[in-house]
C-alpha cells in the first residue's frame, strides 16, 4: 500500500523508547538500568531489582527497609477474594485463575486507580509486587485441596512465598537458604525484558488508560503461550517425553524435520542469537540447587545437560543460533524446588509482574503517551453490493 511499514510478529519495530532494560541479542547481553544481569543476579535481592526497576537506582539501607515494610504490609489479598478460586474446578490450570483472579483485583481497589497520579500508580505498583505471590501460591494450595496460607511478615520476600507455596499449617515450615536463593535469583532473572510479547501486550492495554490491574491481567494471559512463559513448563514435558539419553537424537532429529511442527522446547529466541546470559546464570543456579538437594544424579537434569550439549554440537541449531533460552533450566530448578510443572508459568509471572508494571508505569508518566493502534495490510474483498435476492423490499 506504501502508507504503512508491514511487520508481522513486530521483527524490526520499535514500539516505544524506554530508559529501563538494554539486550544485546548479538553479544548476549542484558542489562537492568545499566547494571549487568550477572552483577545483579550475584550481588542483589529480588526485590532490590525491583526497586530498580521501578526507580531507575538502587536502593541504600534506609530506601530499602521502607520498600520491604511497605511490600510486606500489602502481601495479604482481601478475603473475600477467596471465593473467585471457588468457582473453578480443582483442575484448573493456574494460568486460569491468574487471569481471573488478578483481574479480579481491579474491583478491590478504587481508592488508589487515577492513573494520572504518580502516588496512586506507585500504590497499585506496591500492591501487585505483594499479592501476587500469594494468589500464585493459592492457586496450586486451590489445585491440590490444601488451605490457603496466610503471609508471615517477618519472613523476606522469597521465604514469605515458599512457605505459603509449599507449607502447609501443620508444620513449621524451614525455608532452606540456598533454595530460597535460588528461588531469588529466578526472579531476578524474569524480572524484565523489554518489549517481549507480554509486556508489549501490557503496554498496548494500558494505552487506553485502562487500569493496571487489568493490564497486567493482559500481561498474564499473553505470557501462558508456549512460545513465551509457557515453555518452561513445556521443557519439563518434553524431557519427560524423551525419557532417556538413548532417546535424544530422535528428538533432535523431530525438532530439525521442517514437516514435523516439534520444536525444542527452551531454545531459540527472538532477539538472542547467542547463549542467553540468563540461561547462563540458571544453569549455575540448576547445579547449587542439585548438589543441595543431593540430585546430581537426576535423570531429568542429566538429560537436559545431554539434549543441550548435543544441539549445541548439532549445525542446524548452529546455523540458525539457537541457544538454550531462560526456560531451558528453570524449569529443572523449579522442579527440584518441589514446584509443579503446571505452576512454572505463573512462577514466570510472579517474576515479570515488576517488569510489567516498570514499563506500564514509564508509559504513563510519558507525557506524548498515545494510545496504541497499529494498521494492517487488508487482504480481503474490495467494496461490493448486497445482493438483489439478499436486500429486503
Ligand atoms: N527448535 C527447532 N527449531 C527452531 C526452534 C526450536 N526451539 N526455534 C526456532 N527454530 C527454527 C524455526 O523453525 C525457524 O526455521 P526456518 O527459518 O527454517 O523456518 C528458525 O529457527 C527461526 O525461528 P522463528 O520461529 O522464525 O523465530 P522467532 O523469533 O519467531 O521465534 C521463539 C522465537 C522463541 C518463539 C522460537 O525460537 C521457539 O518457538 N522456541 C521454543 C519455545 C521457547 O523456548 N520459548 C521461550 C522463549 S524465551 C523466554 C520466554 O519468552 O518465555
């Protein structure tokens, strides 16, 4: 047509600018407001990053006490808010509920929802960051007819959401430290991404000025595709499915067919044309988090090392500079944390919801902020008539 730039799947447009998270997909390179993904992942908490992300600086001692308080003051969700699980079947998958539930949230909240307020869009930033951990462990608590586990506010961030995710009230739950690192360092990992398809979809709903909870929501459903967080789930079925190191090469061989529509699960990526240097990090954490739990044996762990090495070695995955993604390995780490491959995805939420929020809040606050409204190229019939036989009188 000449008037619009045609770019399906968005390959080469930028949709915004944004001054929070730099990738280099050519070098594997990821940055956070500057600082490497590597230095982070070493030297800070999750929730540090989170204060980053949203405040473009790190926080000192004092800044950081008065975000954990504040955080920890909002980690309980109304009660009434229980009666939404209620309404699912025990096997809903938990993106399911996500969906609802966290859209749900928007209803809760009108005190604090004028998007042009920064104090309001801070107070909905602190309150996502909070609860939805804890409807993330709900929903597996909901699946499993266990209660619902309350909070504990004198636990941190991470050990506040193992206990509710796989304690239960009869027992005083031990948070091993270094799972609760590990656990910490996945989301640090997730935390954001640029302009991935869930955020992309978070900032496109929230360019009508819809509220956040909502666009988030939004976030949520866009991230349970296979394609984006659902494949760490996706990567634990695959390495059930292969089975046995014997198993591999068929695999490989699927995954190379052009008429096969197998994908290896956990590799690739749209912007990554090197190792990702997430994958990097998780695969560290993958080991600690073995030899912790005396797993080095794993058989799934084991043959997610062979699968790896082998594509590496294999020219088709060469050739087209597929890699393994961040999925690859945090799905083992998850598993060895005792987490169910159905909730990994929502684990990815818990993770990205700060990412989400930090763009959604950087657009707001733009003062040229538009609403989002791409064109097509239309491949359908030109004008013509109604029929004779078809119009009436
Ligand atoms: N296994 C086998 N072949 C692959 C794979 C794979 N995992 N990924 C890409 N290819 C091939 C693909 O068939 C295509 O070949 P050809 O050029 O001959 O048609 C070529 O590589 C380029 O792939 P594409 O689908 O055009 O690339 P994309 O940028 O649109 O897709 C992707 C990126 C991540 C969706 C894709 O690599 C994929 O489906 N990977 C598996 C799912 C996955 O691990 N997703 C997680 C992404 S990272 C974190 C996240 O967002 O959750």
């Amino acid at each position: 047509t000449g008037m619009f730039t045609y770019d399906p799947g968005f390959t080469s447009t930028a949709s915004c600018s944004s001054s929070i998270t730099y990738i280099d997909g050519e070098k594997g390179i990821l940055l956070y407001r500057g600082y490497p993904i590597e230095q982070l992942a070493e030297h800070c908490t999750f929730l540090e990053v989170c204060y980053l992300l949203l405040n473009g600086e790190l926080p000192n001692t004092d800044e950081m006490q008065q975000f954990e308080g504040t955080i920890t003051m909002h980690t309980m969700v109304h009660d009434q808010l229980t009666n939404f699980f209620k309404g699912f079947r025990r096997d809903a998958h938990p993106m399911a509920i996500m969906v609802a539930v966290v859209g749900a949230l928007s209803a809760f909240y009108h005190d604090a929802l004028d998007i042009k307020s920064k104090r309001d869009r801070d107070i909905s930033a602190i309150r996502l960051i909070a609860k939805v951990p804890t409807i993330v462990a709900m929903c597996h608590k909901y699946s499993t007819g266990l209660p619902f586990m309350y909070p504990q506010n004198k636990l941190s961030y991470v050990e506040n959401f193992m206990r509710m995710m796989l304690g239960t009230p009869c027992d005083d739950f031990e948070p091993n430290p270094v799972l609760v690192k590990a656990l910490d360092r996945i989301l640090i990992l997730h935390a954001d991404h640029e302009q991935n398809a869930s955020t992309s979809t978070v900032r496109l709903a929230g360019s009508s000025g819809a509220n956040p909870y909502a666009c988030i929501t939004a976030g949520i459903a866009c991230l349970w595709g296979a394609a984006h967080g659902g494949a760490n789930e996706a990567v634990l079925n695959m390495l059930e499915e292969i089975g046995d190191v014997s198993n591999i090469d068929k695999y490989i061989n699927k995954a190379k067919d052009k008429n096969d529509p197998f994908r290896l699960m956990g590799f690739g990526h749209r912007v990554y044309k090197n190792y990702d240097p997430r994958a990097k990090l998780m695969r560290e954490t993958c080991h600690e988090v073995l030899t912790e739990l005396g797993l080095h044996d794993d058989k799934i762990f084991k043959l997610a090392l062979e699968l790896e090495r082998i594509a590496l070695e294999d020219e088709y995955f060469i050739e087209k500079k597929l890699y393994p993604n961040v999925d690859y390995y945090s799905g083992i780490v998850l598993h060895a944390l005792g987490i169910p491959s159905n909730m990994f995805t929502a684990m990815f939420a818990m993770g990205r919801t700060v990412g989400w929020i930090a763009n959604w809040d950087e657009m707001i606050a733009d003062p040229d902020q538009k609403i989002g409204r791409p064109r097509q190229l239309y491949t359908g019939i030109t004008r013509r008539d109604v029929p004779q036989h078809i119009k009436k009188g």
